[in-house]
C-alpha cells in the first residue's frame, strides 16, 4: 500500500492536458433543472442487456415508478424521470451516432411522485438487502461505462476484494460534475461511500481526488473519519480517474492484462455513484437524475446543473442561455473520452458527465502526417502499450498483429493522439481494431 | 607433371565423378519413392482459370479451386469471373458438365451521394469506412447507407468500384461478382446478384419513410407502388422494397419507366451509373 505519509499520489505515464477549461464551471453551484415537457429515458442505456420496456403508450405514470425492467442480471431498471403519460416507444438520436430507442415521458407539469420506497437502516442489513435495493433503483456507474452497479458489487466468491476506491479524480477536462458534487453533498458521497464498504465487506475505503480540487479535499477530509473512508490526494494528471490508473496510483497494485480490477482485489466506483447508492438505499428514491457539467468556451453560461435522465440536450444548452459563436462540435462527456455528435435531440442518460460544445478553433483538423518515431506516445500511454506501432499495424490492417501487442488493453483514453506530434488518428485506429478483433473472435 | 595427374587431379576427379554418380542415384530413389502425385489436370484447369485469386469462390484461390474442380467438389461454373466461354473451355477439356451458372454482380444498394444525402460536417478523422462508423456513425445522415469512404473500392482486385461524390458505384462491367467488397463494407450496403439482373433498390433504410426522407433525398419510402406493379417481381419488407432475384423473370427498364419511383430509389444500373458519373443536372422526383 502506497498511502502511509500524505504524499500526492499519481500512476505512470498519462499526460497534463494544458488550459483544461475546468474555470468555466468549478465554481458554480449546481443548479436543479426545471420541469422539461418531455422526456426521452433511452432502453439501452447501460452495459449489458437492454431492459424491457413495462409501460405502454398512454400509460399514465409517476415519477420513479419503474418504466422498463431489467431483463437478466447485467441489465438495470428505469423509472420515470417525472409524472405525465407515455408517448411511446420512439427512436431517437443515441449518443453513439447511431438511432436509439427510448421511452417518451410527456410531462403533466405536477411531477407527483410515487411513495419512495423505505429507508434502509444499512448498519444492520445483510449485503443482499441492499443489493437488492441498488439493483431495484437501477443504479449504474456513472463515470461513465455505466456498467450496472449491483453486478459490480456482487464479485464472484473466490475474489478476495480487500480494497474498494472511489473516483473523485475527474481528470477529464471541462467537467466539474463530480467535483461540485463533493463539495455541496460531501457527507451522502462519504455515507455512501460507507455502504458500498458494508456491501463489500472491505475496511480500506479510499476516494482519490486530484489536487486542483482542494476544496473538495478539506471539505471531505475533515468528516470522512466519522465514515471510515479515506481521503487520498492525487496528481493532476490524466486519466488519473481510469479504474487501472487509479489502483495502480492508490495501492501500487497492477491489474494484468486483460483482468479486471477484481483481480488485483479491488473495486472502483464513482463519487456520483456513490451519491446514487446513498440516495436509492437511505433515500429509497431510484436514479432518475444526475449532475452534468454543461460547459465549453461558446456556451454563454456554462454551469452545472441537477438534470432528469432523458432531458433532450437541446434543452440543456437552452438553460444554460444558449451559444455565442456557432459550436465546432458536440461532445456528451469530456474532451478526451467522450463521444462527438451529431444531433442536439440526443437525450442525457446515466453516464452523462457532461455537454462540451468546442469551439470552431478547438474542433480544428490539423491533418495527419507519418509515424515519425518518436515515442512520445510509448510514454505517455497509462496503459504501457506502443501506440505508434499499433497505429501502423493497424493501417495495413494486421489485426493480428495488434492483438498480439495487446491493442485489447487499450483504455482509449486518448493520451498517444493527444501528444502526437504528427496528430496521426491512433485512437481511431486503435478502436477500429479493438471492434474488429472483438467482431471476429464473435464469429467464430 | 604426371605426379601431379595421378596424386592431385585423378583423385579429385573419382571422388567428385563418384560423388555425383552416388547424388545421382540418390535423386533418382527419392524422384522414383517419395514422389508427389499432382495431377496434370489441376495444372491444366487453373491456367484456364483467370488467376485473379480473388476467393470469390470461397476456395483459397486459383489453383485451390481448380483442384476442387478435379477432385468433382465444385462445378466449373462455380467460379464467379470466369466467362461463360471460358467455363465451357474448362468443362471440355476435363470432359464434364460445366455446371449453373453462377456469374454474379455486386451493387451498392445505396444511392445517397454527396447531393442527395443529409452529411454530418466536421468528420476529420481516418478516410476508411469501418472506423468512420466508430465516430458517431459515420459521416452521413444514414444510419444505413454508404459511407463513400471507398474501403471496398480499395480492396477490390478488379478496380470495379468508383467513388463518385461519396457513394461507392459499381461499374458491372468491371465487377466480376467474387464478393470481397460485400466481407469489407461495414454497413452491409453492398449485395451480390445475379449478373442478369439490371434493376436494382438503390436504398438499403428500414426505417419509416418520413424518417429516410429527413436524411436522404432517394431514399425508398416504401410506397409499395413498385410492389403494385408486379408482385412476382417486386417485394417489400417492413418500410424497404426489394427487387426478388430469384423469380423466374426479372424487371427490365421498362418496367422501371411504368412504375415511375417517386423517389428514383428503383434505377436500372445504366441509369444509376449515368445519374452517379455524368448527369449533374439529375433532380429526383420532388414529392408528387
């Protein structure tokens, strides 16, 4: 264990993203969205199974009555972001690029709420109580893979989970999120923290926060001992925030390729998700919202704000006064990991950290050049692979070759194509193999 | 002099003649037992065949599939470039039956070029279609339909794709139907049919017509008058007409001209290849 002095802690490799735009929004509180006329909640908004659909169009329903249901254990449930009826069955843009199903909620304007379900007093629970009730909200992780949060506290026996580490890192530029998060819910992020622990079983419960958040850090630290969780401060860096980074920065521990973070004893979960896990088990209310960082330099009032999962984004940049050059481009999520768009009627879903308009001079192509080998990206990959040579392998498309050299452990986090002085396209190469790896070994 | 001859060139000249007669003899064993048949005919068949080792077949290549031609596992007529004439040449001098015919074409079942399709702005990314589709769908409005990046005009061994603004056109001529753009096109846009076939469904969208018609000018709405028309002929499936292949008679372009597509999705492929490479001033149908 790394931690034993009060150290800033970080991984090796990663890179220091310059000018990260987190100004714009860190000191803004959150702000609750008004009432949206409709709402379109997507089917297939976690890792897994799609849930089933439990309502018909013309349904009336409430808010957080459940809407579809989880079909099969890696799957979660959705529930009504407000009280109206149900528009129906409706394709909508998804945030892939590619058209989504979704659930239409037209708001009644008098978001009544079905009775929350009763508090549990988790002290004195079993394990598989409030599993039960994590799995029954529909909760899913929230930095951003949006893999369901009970399968992921439900390791198989033979795992021994000694450690269990919150995200607080938000090494993302732009987004402030999770950041405004611990600083205005500090003790439901550090109560919930504690009942993840009680899940798991697991006495060491750190949250690693990055240093530029120092308000976060004094505001956690001086009541996260009545919680026995522990605050560990670490370096601006990215992807300080990746789960294997992370573990390898807090523990000094190493997940091997192609394990998971189980395997080297951990587990790693969001502050928001442990927001939501506080909320769905002393609350008794299931993730219907989340806090998402509307930001980027043409946005006249980037801000943070308390949104309904299903809110068109549209709508989000309409609170957030609108733009004031013509955007250069969409992206739900950070710069670096988050997923361009093309249409502004994508709805926000669970994972949704943020909406990031770039400017017309960010969103600029530089064009690409030749692999000059210079290493630059060798270096900075957290994940210790050799982008540039992948990068070729993949152009003349030896997948086989690449799989070789482990393109599969690759995060995408983008840290080769951010320092590549050729600005070649590594991530996009690198995804294109990893789907094409993955296409193949499913068909045989 | 002569005691140079019998101590130095005399031995050196028994031992080497001895040696080669003794490798001699060796070859000759090996040549006579461990010979490997190969039959004169496979040789024979695969020099008939083109040798474009295209795998349009699904055999590993020329000579692969000239040995399954020997061996009788597949009927000369299975290759999918050679000529009519040049499968009867085969099927006479191995003394069989040539086989159906299974000469066939790919079409890009897609005709939303640059003009007629709602674009994306602003991909800058790899020109290659399979990780286009990665970045928020690829650069078209279309979910569906051709990328126009060009991944199958750079596979194919025959050089019988264009791109012409942003749409992959197959120049039937050229296509000889062995399939390897249909394996690299990553929407699945691109079918092979039989070479006889002149009209096509140049859409390949499921989804409702008002939805195709908010990104695609030429999109197939699903109006069924084509299906109207002749039922023997034309399908259609959910929102998406189809032309049925394997009926006993296909459409012809006169067909084409009394059904008159409201969009223009049905083409014959003259018509499309004319509209694509030299006809800039086509419209399609507004809404009639």
């Amino acid at each position: 264990m790394k931690i034993n002095n009060n150290a800033v802690l970080s991984f090796k490799g990663g890179i220091h993203p310059s000018g990260n735009g987190k100004d714009l929004t860190s000191a803004k509180a959150v702000q609750t969205a008004p009432l949206m006329e409709r709402y379109f909640v997507l089917l297939g908004q976690n890792a897994g199974k799609a849930p089933e659909p439990v309502v018909n169009k013309g349904d009336v329903v409430k808010k957080y009555q459940l809407i579809a249901q989880a079909s099969g254990f890696v799957s979660a449930n959705l529930h009504a972001p407000t009280s109206g009826t149900v528009g129906g069955l409706v394709t909508v843009p998804g945030p892939m690029g590619v058209p989504a199903q979704a659930i239409e909620i037209v708001s009644d304007n008098l978001d009544e709420a079905v009775e929350p379900m009763e508090s549990i007093d988790w002290r004195n629970s079993d394990s598989k109580t409030i599993l039960d009730r994590i799995a029954r909200c529909g909760l899913v992780g929230m930095g951003g893979a949006s893999f369901p949060t009970h399968v992921k506290l439900s390791p198989p026996p033979d795992k021994v989970i000694d450690t269990l580490i919150f995200n607080g890192a938000e090494c993302e530029p732009y987004l402030t999120a999770d950041h405004r998060l611990m600083v205005e819910a500090p003790r439901k992020v550090l109560e919930g923290a504690a009942i993840v622990g009680k899940i798991l079983g697991v006495e060491n419960i750190f949250i690693g926060i990055e240093v530029n958040k120092a308000d976060a850090i004094t505001e956690l630290q001086t009541i996260a001992d009545g919680y026995g969780v522990k605050i560990v401060p670490l370096q601006v860096q990215y992807p300080q925030g990746s789960e294997k980074q992370l573990i390898d920065a807090i523990t000094g521990r190493e997940v091997r390729s192609g394990g998971l973070p189980m395997d080297a004893g951990c587990v790693v979960q969001n502050v928001g998700t442990a927001k939501a896990v506080y909320d769905a088990v002393v609350g008794g209310i299931p993730l219907i919202e989340r806090v998402v960082t509307v930001t980027g330099e043409v946005v006249a009032e980037p801000g943070n704000w308390l949104l309904r999962i299903g809110t068109p984004v549209m709508k989000v940049i309409e609170l957030a006064k609108g733009v004031t050059d013509d955007p250069g481009k969409l992206i739900l999520g950070g710069p670096m990991m988050g997923f361009a768009q093309k249409s502004y009627d994508v709805p926000v879903s669970k994972n949704t950290s943020g909406i990031l308009l770039l400017s017309k001079a960010d969103a600029v192509n530089y064009g690409s050049g030749s692999c000059i080998r210079c290493g630059r990206c060798v270096s900075a990959c957290p994940m210790h692979l050799v982008p540039c040579l992948l990068g070729c392998a993949i152009e003349s498309e030896r997948y086989d070759l690449a799989a070789q050299n482990h393109v599969m452990d690759c995060l995408e986090c983008g840290a080769c194509a951010y320092v590549c002085p050729a600005h070649r396209p590594l991530i996009q190469h690198l995804r294109r193999a990893k789907s094409e790896i993955r296409r193949r070994s499913q068909k045989k | 002099m002569s005691e140079i001859f019998s101590s130095i060139i005399l031995p050196a000249v028994i031992f080497m003649g001895g040696l080669g007669v003794l490798l001699g003899v060796v070859i000759g064993v090996f040549a006579k037992y461990f010979k490997v048949d190969s039959d004169p005919r496979v040789e024979l068949v695969t020099e008939l065949l083109p040798g474009a080792n295209c795998g349009g077949c699904g055999k590993a290549g020329c000579s692969d599939f000239a040995k399954s031609v020997v061996d009788g596992e597949n009927p000369p007529g299975k290759c999918p470039v050679s000529s009519p004439e040049q499968v009867s040449s085969i099927a006479r001098a191995l003394g069989i039956d040539a086989g159906e015919s299974f000469a066939r074409r790919a079409v890009v079942c897609c005709g939303g070029d640059v003009e007629q399709m709602v674009r994306t702005p602003n991909y800058n990314g790899v020109l290659d279609c399979a990780s286009a589709v990665l970045v928020a769908g690829g650069p078209k409005g279309c979910s569906y339909g051709c990328i126009g990046m060009g991944s199958c005009a750079r596979k194919c061994p025959f050089g019988a794709i264009e791109i012409i603004n942003n749409l992959a056109v197959v120049h039937s001529e050229l296509c000889v139907g062995c399939g390897t753009c249909v394996a690299v096109c990553p929407r699945g846009v691109i079918k092979l049919v039989p070479a006889e076939a002149e009209v096509h469904v140049y859409c390949n969208n499921p989804d409702k017509g008002p939805d195709k018609r908010k990104v695609c000018k030429v999109s197939c709405l699903g109006c069924r008058k084509c299906e109207r028309y002749s039922a023997e002929k034309f399908g259609t499936s959910g929102f998406l007409a189809s032309v049925k292949y394997d009926a006993a008679e296909l459409p012809t372009a006169a067909d084409v001209e009394a059904i008159g597509c409201p969009t223009g999705a049905l083409l014959t492929a003259k018509r499309h290849l004319e509209i694509e490479t030299n006809n800039p001033e086509f419209a399609p149908n507004e809404d009639k």
